[in-house]
C-alpha cells in the first residue's frame, strides 16, 4: 500500500543541500512544509524554484514574518499556514519525514 | 498491546562528526531489538556510514563499520542505499562493509512509502 | 490521533520550539500526545539549571506547564543524557559525580522508550537541527 508523505524542511536553500535533497525523494501526493530557516526556500529566483512549482507546499507564516518575508516577493503557490494547520497536515498524511 | 509495524529508518549524515550518526546507530540497534519490521535507508552523507577500511582510533573514537557489522545479529536485513548518493559521492557497493541493495531515487521513495513509520535521522 | 516527538535539537535551536508549539497544538485539537522523547542534542532540555533572560521565551517552563495540564511522558535518552551532563541523583551516586541536574517532572530512560513510542503512536513526528 503506497502512502503520501508529508516532508519537513528546516534548512535554508543558500546554506544546505537539505532541501535539493528532498526534492530527490518526493513523489505524487507528497507536500512540502517549509519551516524555520526552510522557510527562505520560499523566495523567488533560486535554483531550487523550478523544481518546487508544481509541488504541493506550505510555508509556516510565523517564520515567513520573523525573517521580514512577508514582505518580499514569494513563490505565489506556497500556502502561508499556522501551526495548527501543520498538526492537521500531518494527520492527512500518512508519514513524516523530517529534512534538517 | 504493541503491534508490529513497519519501521523505516532515514539515515542521512556522515559519521565522526559530530555524535549524531552514532546516537542514530545505537537507536537503530534499539529499534532493531523491539521486534518491529525495520527498514534502513541511508542517503546522502549517510552512505559514509557504511564505508569500508574506517579506522576511527584514529581520532579517539568507536569505528562505525565494525558496529555496523551488528545488524546481522539484531536480524536487520531490509538496508537500502541510494545509487545517486553513491554516484554523486564516486563510492561503489564494492567499498560497503555490508551486503546492501542499492535503488535508484526512485525505487527509495517506494520503499519509504510502505513504511508505516520514519524515524529521520 | 496519538501522537509522539522524537526531539533531537537543543533547547536553543528553533526546531526546538517548532516542537513545542507542535505539542500545545496538537493537545489543544484534543490529540493525543504519548511521548517525548528527547535524543541527541535534544537531552539538554532535561538541564533544570538552565538560566533564560527575562525576555526570552522559557521552553523548560513551558514544558513542565504543558505537560502539568495534559498527560503525557518527556523522557530524556539516559545515554545520550549522561555523556552532555544531563544526570540524576541516581547517574551521579552511580558515576561519582557531585552535581546532578535532571528537572523534576522529566524522566532519564532507554531507547525502548523510543522504541516503544514508535510501535505505539499513530504518528511519530522528528524535530531536528543545529542552531545554524
């Protein structure tokens, strides 16, 4: 029985290759959540973004707006999401992995 | 009651490092004890963990291979490899200390995904 | 749904507060929470001497707080507590040391407990990372 995977990055794009990493491993049905330092992986223009467009991806808000990223320019398809919504995510799938 | 489940584990960093890839071990070995069915997939830097001719006295240190030599005895047989991390890293299965069944990405994410539980590391 | 953590960053490690946020959440959506387990680097959360400025954000504190409103275990990894100095009265009479440090309302216990926490929880949710 094949399962969806709900995968968590943490790292920052410019700094680690955790998240290129992930994106080797993701399939059909899988999402990503961007938290913490992750959430830099939202921004447009990096090398990572063609590979993260036609992924399902959540971004936790709170880290987006610690960093002052509210207001720069994101990747339009990345849903901003609280923690709550995170508890919720990781009910409707099936697994967890954790990128850091 | 404890049901049997099917346990993978994602082991993804280098050793001697830091701790982490020995704490990472001792919780596979204890994982390994509890009867579960366990799965072990090492990617990325965590193919360095199972890298022949370590010598880890070297700098003070418990040599990772020669543990890695344990699962057979705690009955952990299902070990998977990615073949890009290998490639990537210019390392062959011939350089394993152990027998392995490398996959490509691909196939990795199947196997990932029959697992009832990951435990990242 | 039973949920366990698996924490193995330390208490100055935003991951670390991913975790508990994680946690209060998932409590306050009537989840349930089995375990945490507390593991590499993650150990340094047992330490009751932790000293935090008035205006930081206590995480030890506001585990013992969370965890006095709901039931569930926070455990720190003995092995991986005693080579960071996270011991007990117990680890220290046993090692000889003069000092322990151990918070009260955490537990200092094996890799069963992991193990255990694995094979019991519906959902078992990894928080990692350095502070880097």
């Amino acid at each position: 029985m094949s399962r969806n995977i709900l995968h968590t990055v943490n790292q920052s794009p410019f700094t680690s290759n955790t998240l290129a990493q992930c994106l080797l491993y993701i399939d059909d049905g899988d999402a990503i959540l961007l938290l913490e330092n992750g959430v830099y992986a939202a921004l447009k223009n990096h090398a990572l973004e063609p590979q993260l467009k036609n992924k399902v991806c959540y971004v936790i808000e709170a880290d987006l707006q610690a960093r002052g990223l509210l207001e720069q320019d994101r990747q339009a398809h990345i849903q901003l999401i609280d923690v709550d919504q995170f508890v919720e995510l990781t009910t409707q799938y099936n697994l967890v992995q954790s990128w850091y | 009651m404890i049901e049997s489940k099917k346990i993978g584990i994602i082991l993804r960093h280098a050793p001697y490092g830091n701790s982490f890839a020995q704490e990472a071990l001792d919780a596979t070995l204890a994982v390994g004890l509890f009867g579960q069915q366990l799965s072990l997939i090492f990617l990325g830097d965590g193919i360095f963990q199972l890298l022949k001719h370590q010598q880890a006295s070297a700098i003070n240190q418990k040599t990772f291979s020669k543990q890695i030599s344990a699962f057979e005895l705690y009955d952990i047989e299902r070990i998977f490899v990615c073949a890009q991390s290998l490639a990537h890293r210019d390392i062959s299965t011939d350089s394993l200390c152990i027998d392995v069944t490398c996959l490509a990405p691909a196939d990795i994410k199947k196997i990932m995904r029959e697992q009832d539980t990951l435990l990242s590391f | 749904m039973n949920f366990s953590l698996l924490i193995t960053s330390p208490p100055s490690s935003q991951a670390s507060y991913s975790a508990y946020q994680f946690a209060r959440a998932l409590l306050s959506q009537k989840h349930s929470l089995y375990r945490v387990f507390f593991y590499h680097d993650g150990a340094y959360h047992g330490s009751s001497i932790q000293c935090v400025g008035q205006d930081e954000f206590d995480l030890s504190e506001a585990w013992e707080a969370l965890q006095k409103e709901y039931t569930f275990d926070l455990v720190v990894c003995i092995a991986a507590g005693l080579k960071r100095g996270i011991i007990n009265t117990t680890e220290a009479a046993r090692y000889d040391k003069q000092q322990h440090n151990l918070s009260e309302h955490i537990e200092l216990s094996g890799l069963g407990q992991l193990a255990d926490a694995a094979a019991c929880s519906e959902r078992l949710i990894t928080f990692g990372g350095s502070c880097g």
